[in-house]
C-alpha cells in the first residue's frame, strides 16, 4: 500500500479550490465525483452491476436515482461487492484473524472490523487514496487556528489513544497503519487499550511524563473525568479528541470542570468506520461536512429526505474516495440534525450535529428512550450498565468501587432506573441485579445502556439488495 504525497496535495489543493467556489462548486464537484463512483462500481462491482442494471446510464444519474443499501446484505454479497477480485471474505478473515497484523495492509489496501454496536461487525476496506483523501482534505479544511493547534499538540508531549485493542478495530487500526506507512511519526503516538482494569489504565496514563491529547470515546471519557475527580488520574491534557458515541453537553462540562489544562477544549469528531474522516469541527464547534468526497442524507423511517433542522431517524453515508468498496446510499442508523443557519465561520460546507445513535435507544412497547435519560453514576461505583434481556426485562450490571459492598448501590440504582419507566408510563418493568460484571463492546466502547440487540428491526428488513445478493 502506497500513500502518494503528491495525489494528497491533489486533494488539498483541489479541497481549497472547491471552497472557494462556494455552493455551486460544491455541488457540481459532488455530482461528478458520484456519477465517477456510479461508473467504476457498475463496471467492477458484480453486485453494484445487478442493484443498478434498470437505472440510467451512469453520466445522467442523480443520488435519489440510487436505492439505499444495508450493511446486512452488502456484508452477505462481500466477495461480488468490492471492485477488486483479489480480496475474497475468506482471505480478509484470515488477515483480521491475525492479531498481531491489526493495521498491516494487505496488498494495496488497509482493512478494518465495525465494532458491531448495531448487529454483526462488517469488514471495511479502504484504498490509499481515502487516506490521501482524509489527510489532503482535512488540510483544506483547517482554519488558522486548528493548523495552530496541530503545531501546539506536538510540541506539548504525547498524543494518547485509549481504544479497544483486541482486534481490528479502526481506532488502535488507523493508528497502527499510520505508524506503519509514516515510522517517522511514531514519535509522540502512543496506545493504551481500554479494556483493561480501570486502575491499571491510570497507572500507565499516570506514567506517561507529558499527555497532550487523548484521542478516545466518549464513555471512555466519563470514566478519565471520574479518576480525575476522585483524584487518582494526574495528567493534565490541553484537549481530547472524541468520536465514535455522542458526546453530551452535561459530559463536555463536566470534563471542562475537571481538566482546568484543556486550553483547547474537546474536538468531537463524527466518522464512523465506513467512513474515519467525513467532517470537520471548525471554531465555532460545528461539524461541517466534507460534501466534495462524502454525502449524508438526513432521513426518515421510509427513507425520504427530512427538511433541515428535524431530527432525522437515520441518515444515509455515500463515502466518495473509496472505489474499492462502494458505501452509496448506505444506512448508517445514526440520527442527526442539520443546522438552518450559516455558520459564524463562513464555511460553505453544511453543519450537522448527531443525536445518537438509533441502536442506542431503548424500546419498550411503544415507548423510546434514549440511554441518557437513566442516571447511571453511583459514587461507590466505577462503572454500571444496564442490559435489557427481554422487551420489558431489564438487569443492572455494577463494578462497585474498592472496598464497597454492592447491595446498597444496586438497591438505589434500580430504584432509579425504576423512577425513570415509571415517570415515561411504563408499569410492569421489571429491573433485577445482576452478578455479572459490566461489558465493553470488541471496539473497547462502553454502552451503559445495552438495549435488546433484536430490536434493530431496520436492519432485518428485507430489500432489493437482498434478494440480488442471493442471486
Ligand atoms: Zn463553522
């Protein structure tokens, strides 16, 4: 896998000149970049060949000519889906079966596992021009003061990942593959998986002499602003960098509270694995999408496009700077609103915000809850979930802190979570303790609230692709 420097600056510079247009530019760039993707996945992709052989010819369509497509079906019809022939599931299994290959290429490409929040995990594939994409692109979108923090972070001690390591997750993955395409940077990178006990992640965070930033999610977050409060975490970061979960307003507060050093405040990210780098934060803390290589369609339940400013049900991915595995029209699942008004900033780009993640929410009966409205916080707990085991069955999973017994802790927690169905009209639920002990997901990502995994129903429909797939 080679990264050109030169097709980087491409990017960058063909980036800047697409912002400069303004919206015309945007959209004409975006059309053309599609109907480019439309023809290489006709021609190469057997499955894009069979979805797309009653459209028009691929220099006349327009996105809503494009069905939407799933992760479920793609993810069945793998070996027909990408456009090259040389990756078989099989062969990409046997890689990512190898631990010790987490973020070494195979061939000409980079391949990553979903961490499977919303079902089962999916293999992506990413060819070096989407990292000649993320990096050129993201360049163009940097506004004076973020090239200043880049500068900053570097000079001011490590940057710090703390992500699942126990598999091929993008998060310790992306980083590894930089490492591995860029050794010169490996000074001032480091990793530290989450999943281990939480005083022995102190301790080596502790250990480190000067943490600049830390990349992580933002349950991860929660619990770092916790040990800081409690006093046991020492570092003393100017920002953190956070993707992959919402990050609440309550949580940002809480962390500006706690981490007086964070002259930079919390960059949230949104990308997902599909897609690492679809947006930028600018200084105004907007998330401005990257339109000229990436679409996102805020939708409803049926599909159809939701006005800006409505909270969508889901909202469709089309990652144009990968033409190995096409993602057109993809169901990503999340909910997102995108803003009415131009940013202070000037940007062209539209800005969205995500408001979870529909996996997330919790369904009982006809009721929907987000997984914010439980209080699941205990002072004598370090950490404590709440797992639905049946539509109306709910345990407490509790990791009570040092020298605590549990039994007060769960009585006051269920009682709490208890109040909440009761105050949203749900009688009859019932909450119980639980002997075991909370659970990350393989991604290192920890869910305080897992809802009934079934209950994804979306990505159980059946659809055209399906039945293609099969073919
Ligand atoms: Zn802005």
């Amino acid at each position: 896998m080679r990264v050109s420097l030169f097709r980087m600056l491409g990017y960058f510079a063909a980036g800047l000149w697409t912002a400069w247009g303004g919206r015309k530019r945007i959209e004409a760039r975006q059309l053309r970049n599609l109907r480019r993707l439309v023809k290489k996945a006709r021609r190469d992709s057997p499955l894009f060949r069979r979805l797309y052989a009653d459209l028009r010819p691929s220099s006349e369509i327009e996105l809503h000519d494009l069905p939407v497509t799933r992760k479920p079906e793609l993810m069945r019809a793998f070996d027909d889906w990408l456009t090259i022939r040389s990756l078989p599931l099989d062969r990409a299994r046997d890689h990512l079966r190898d631990i010790r290959k987490i973020g070494v290429p195979i061939d000409d490409v980079a391949i990553f596992l979903t961490s499977g929040t919303s079902g089962e995990p999916a293999v992506i594939v990413l060819p070096s021009s989407f990292l000649e994409y993320s990096f050129g692109v993201s360049m163009a979108r940097f506004d004076r003061y973020q090239w200043k923090l880049v500068r900053e972070i570097r000079k001011l001690g490590m940057r710090v990942t703390v992500t699942g390591g126990n598999g091929h997750f993008a998060g310790v993955g992306f980083n590894r593959l930089v490492r591995h395409l860029y050794p010169r940077l490996k000074r001032g990178l480091t990793f530290i998986e989450a999943e281990q006990p939480i005083g022995q992640l102190v301790e080596r965070l502790n250990a480190i002499p000067k943490v600049s930033c830390i990349v992580t999610y933002p349950s991860m977050l929660t619990i770092l602003a916790k040990e800081k409060e409690a006093g046991r975490l020492q570092i003393e970061p100017v920002l953190f960098n956070t993707g992959g979960e919402t990050l609440t307003d309550d949580l940002r507060d809480r962390v500006r509270r706690v981490f007086p050093s964070l002259k930079y405040g919390i960059l949230d990210y949104y990308g997902c694995t599909e897609c690492l780098v679809m947006s930028s934060v600018c200084g105004h803390g907007r998330k401005h999408v990257h339109e000229d290589w990436v679409i996102l369609e805020a939708v409803d339940e049926a599909m159809r496009p939701v006005p800006d400013g409505t909270l969508s049900a889901s909202v469709l991915l089309t990652v144009l700077a990968n033409d190995v595995q096409p993602f057109i029209r993809y169901d990503l699942g999340d909910c997102v609103r995108f803003d009415t008004t131009p940013c202070p900033c000037g940007s062209p780009f539209r800005s969205f915000q995500v408001e979870g993640r529909e996996a997330t929410l919790v369904r009982v009966g006809e009721v929907t809850l987000s997984p914010l409205v439980f209080d699941l916080e205990h002072e004598h707990a370090q950490r404590i979930q709440l797992v639905q085991t049946s539509e109306r069955d709910f345990e407490v999973r509790i990791d009570p802190a040092e020298g605590v017994a549990a039994g007060l802790v769960f009585q006051e927690v269920i009682e709490a979570v208890k109040r909440v169905f009761r105050d949203n009209g749900l009688e009859g639920v019932v909450v119980r303790k639980s002997e075991a002990a909370p659970e990350f997901t393989a991604s290192g990502k920890f869910h305080e609230v897992l809802p009934l995994r079934g209950a994804d129903a979306r990505n159980m429909t059946s659809s055209g692709i399906r039945q293609l797939a099969s073919e």
